[in-house]
C-alpha cells in the first residue's frame, strides 16, 4: 500500500531540488557553455542571516562555491568579527554562473540585465525557503536584484530597505573595501552590520561596536 508522507518542512530538503535544477540550468546558453559548474549558495538554510552577492568570479566558479576568493575571505572575516561562524549565515549571489570572459582576458565582469532577470527566479525561491530575518546586500549589483532599482551606494546603504517583506540592509560589496583600504570605509560597512546585529537581537560588546572607529 502506498504510503504518502507529509510535505517536508526541512529547508535543506527543500533547497535540494532547486539547487539540481540550478546545476544543470542552459537559461543563459553562453554562461552554461563557459561555466565549470554554478555556484548555487552555501551555508544554514535555517539561517537569521543571509547575504546576496552579484556573481561568482574565477574562483568560486573553480570551487561551486560562493565567496571563496579574496572578496569572499574579506567577507568570511566581516561574518567572524559580528560573531557569527560562516556556516551560521546563508550566502548566495544574483548569478549562479560566473560571468563569461573573452578567452586570454581575466578579472571579471558584472552580469548584464537580461543575465540577472533570468536566473533572479532561483535566489527568489532560495529567499523564499530559508525565509531570514535580515537579508544583507552587498554591492550595486545585488541592490538591482533585490530591489529592481539601480541608484548610488553612498545613498542606499547603512539604512534599512524591504524585500519580500523582509529588512534589508545595503552595504559595500566587500571587493570595494579591498580596492578602497581606508579605515573609514571599513567603519561605514562595520557600521552597517552593528544594525543589523541589533536588528537580530545579538549581543554587542564594547569592543565590537569600536572596530574601526578612526
Ligand atoms: N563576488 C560576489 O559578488 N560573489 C562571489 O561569490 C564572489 C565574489
């Protein structure tokens, strides 16, 4: 006799189907054709926290994993110095497949709008499973996904947005703090995430909210 068991509930369950449509997705026919695999996101799907990032890079795309190359170990250490270990938190991008290059030429480049409106879906149904208390988003790239507005970092960050009727913080992509070392750009981002501590109810200590003050 056929059993039928209840829907699950376990949002690692759920994400799995999502992330095997995600690995096989020929969407964007040239990012298929030049991907080694998509980097789907990675951490707890039962995670307060969840931060979008624009795309992977040459890195990420070698390892099918999300922030793993030096924005990524910037951004490893900002997770650390809020308390957090990087498996506590979710981190996926807008992109799932890392933006093609012309052959010989390296760096990276940022996705186009058809890019974005075509894969937006899965990070859609990815927010929608891990449901978190606060989305952070990092850089412009992941603004215009989350928001469908383009407009001035120095505007949009360090104060709370909505999305999916869920609070949004915007702060710097963290390859802007390795490109712009001065201490009080650090503080703007560092700033940005004690309100999003506070936001979460964690614990602040002395110290924590005096890094980086100059
Ligand atoms: N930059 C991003 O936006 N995402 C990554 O995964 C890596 C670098």
């Amino acid at each position: 006799m056929p059993v039928s068991l209840p829907p699950t509930t376990d949002k690692r369950t759920l994400l799995g189907p999502i992330q095997a449509r995600v690995s096989v997705c020929v969407k964007c026919p040239h990012l298929a054709r030049s991907r080694t695999q998509t980097v789907f996101g990675v951490g707890n799907p039962d995670a307060e926290l969840m931060f979008i990032g624009e795309a992977p890079g040459a890195d990420e795309d070698a390892q099918g994993e999300p922030f793993v190359g030096r924005a990524g170990q910037l951004l490893t250490k900002i997770i650390a110095a809020m308390g957090f270990n990087r498996a506590d938190v979710y981190i996926a991008n807008v992109l799932k497949c890392r933006p093609d290059m012309p052959a010989g030429v390296s760096g990276n480049r940022p996705p186009t709008p058809d890019e974005m409106q075509t894969c937006l879906p899965y990070l859609a149904e990815q927010i929608a499973i891990i449901r978190p208390k606060v989305l952070v988003a990092l850089g412009a790239t992941a603004v215009e996904g989350l928001l469908g507005t383009r407009s001035t970092m120095r505007e949009m960050r360090g104060r709370w947005h909505s999305h999916a009727e869920t609070p949004l913080m915007i702060t710097y992509h963290p390859s802007y703090l390795l490109r712009n070392q001065a201490p009080a750009e650090k503080r703007k981002v560092w700033e940005d995430m004690l309100q999003v501590l506070e936001r979460l109810g964690r614990p602040i200590t002395e110290k924590q909210r005096n890094y980086f003050r100059t």
